[in-house]
C-alpha cells in the first residue's frame, strides 16, 4: 500500500496541480483529502492550498523540494499521546518548527450501509481515540495510514461489514453513509500540530508574544546527566512543558530526549540555561522557536 485508494485519487490530482501552480501557498499534510490533517491546514491558515501527502515523510520532502513553503504535521494528542515516528522525523528533516495548532477532534464512523459491521479502518491514532467505542460493538480495528484514506478504501473495497473512522467532512467526499458521530471516548480530544517551513523564524520577532523553543539533546553516558541537564532549566526559571525520550539506533545506550520550553533564545533566562545544558550534553539541536498557540499551565 503506497498509494492513495481510487475514490481520493481525482481530489489529489485536483489539490496537487493546484499547489503547482503556486508553490508559495501551499501546505503539505499526510493523508488523502479530508483528514484531519487537512483540517487543520485550511483552519490555520484559509488562504493555503492543502497539498496531501502520502506519507509524512513525503509531506516533510515536500517542503524541502519546494513544493509546498509548510508543513502542517500532528506530533502529539490529548488522548492517545505522540504520534508515532514525528519524534525520529522533525530532527532528521532539515526543517523548522515555525509554528503550532490545536485541533479539536471528532470522529464519525461511516460505511456503505447501516452494519452491523466487523472492522473499522482508521490511522492507529483514531483506532486508539475511539476504542472504548469499538470494543463496546465487537468491531476489530484494523490500521489504515490515515483516518480520510480509510473512507475512501472503504468505498473502494465495497464491503458492507468494514466501516471507517473518519472525520465527518469524509463521508461527504467519498461518499458513505454516517452512521454514528462523536465517538471519540474523551469529548476534549485535541491534537496538536506543528508547522515546519525551511527557514527558522528570527527569535528576534518573537519578544512581543509568548514563545515556545523546541529541541533535541543527548545527554553524557553518566550518573545523574539528565538530573543535572534539567537543573538547567529550573535554576534559571524556565518552564519545561514536555519532555520525552526516544532511542536511536540499536545500540541502546544513548537515549534522546524531545522537549519544549517556554521563551526562546534571546531571552537571558533561556539562553543560560541552553548554555548550562550544552555542559552535560554530547549534543543539542534546536528545532525553532514560534508564537505559542495556547498558553500552557
């Protein structure tokens, strides 16, 4: 499966030539036509032109070959945690983080008929969202690669027991009937998106608005590295929202860490305790600082 299913493919076509044909507008998302994903793209910013994207690392090449000037990409949710493989993409991609939105979510689930039905298809994210809802019916959920491509396979496959979670604005696309709406299992369901473009904004430009700086480090293989880097950040006062750890390559013996601050660099505060880090890391990458979206706390 490499390709969007048959019933998105004329709606790409369409959204593709369009962002040819003015490179500057558009907004690269991972997802067929009516995903969340493209939800937020027109929400953030309704003058763009969306340009769906397989894969994320498509929609992230996408910027880097000039066809689109952003990305919009969801990197963690309220319910069901960090997006799976973001935190491994954003550092290797060459991008900067210029931005972030919040989404509200909410899903409908449609098919062909009125069920019952034995599987649901949707990205893993939206399966793990809505599972209180499907364990209640029976229904097996069955992993897509994104919630909109889901309808549009299960208009293409024609089976009467497969339904699909999907944003609502995708059974209008692909035409399925909605069978239930709001099955998201926590009614605040929100997902947060960043968004990536090839150039850093200037930290500069950001001392009239409340700032998050996101980054990358590494600590030294030693006792209490990771105690003594996050002193850093809480001898000189600055707020650390989120912190999370990944491992990269086999060799398990160095973890990254994935964080967001408040403030950005410019701000004394920031910039000492970025420089007190730096003393108990094998390496520290900045990934942009941008305007913060929703205040935090």
């Amino acid at each position: 499966m490499h390709s969007f299913p048959e019933p998105a493919l004329a709606l790409v076509s369409e959204m593709t030539l369009a962002a040819k044909a003015d490179p500057g507008r558009a907004v690269s998302f991972q997802g067929a036509p009516g995903c969340n994903g493209h939800r937020a793209a027109l929400e953030y910013d309704p003058g763009c032109l969306p340009l769906p994207c397989f894969s994320f690392e498509d929609a992230l090449d996408a910027v880097k070959d000039g066809q689109a000037a952003r990305a919009i990409i969801p990197i963690e949710n309220s319910q069901h945690g960090r997006v799976a493989d973001i935190h491994f993409l954003l550092p290797e991609s060459g991008l900067s983080i210029t931005g972030e939105y919040f989404l509200p979510i909410s899903y409908a689930v449609m098919a062909l008929g009125d069920g019952p039905f034995a599987a649901a298809y949707s990205h893993p994210q939206a399966l793990g969202q809505t599972r209180h809802y499907l364990r209640a019916r029976g229904i097996v959920p069955m992993a897509y690669a994104d919630t909109a491509g889901a309808a549009a396979f299960v208009k293409e496959q024609g089976d009467p027991a497969a339904c699909a979670i999907s944003p609502r604005i995708a059974a209008e696309l692909y035409g399925l009937k909605i069978i239930a709406e709001g099955v998201e299992d926590a009614h605040d369901n929100t997902t947060r998106f960043v968004i990536l473009a090839k150039q850093p904004l200037d930290p500069a430009s950001l001392t009239q608005a409340r700032a998050m700086t996101t980054f990358v480090f590494e600590v030294n293989n030693q006792p209490a590295a990771l105690y003594k880097a996050l002193g850093s950040f809480a001898t000189n006062g600055v707020n650390m929202t989120k912190l999370e750890s990944y491992q990269k390559g086999a060799s398990f013996a160095a973890t990254t860490f994935y964080a967001d601050i408040e403030g950005a660099p410019g701000d004394p505060a920031v910039d000492q305790a970025i420089r007190e880090l730096a003393f108990h890391c094998k390496d520290i990458r900045l990934l942009g600082s941008y305007p913060q979206a929703r205040m935090r706390g």
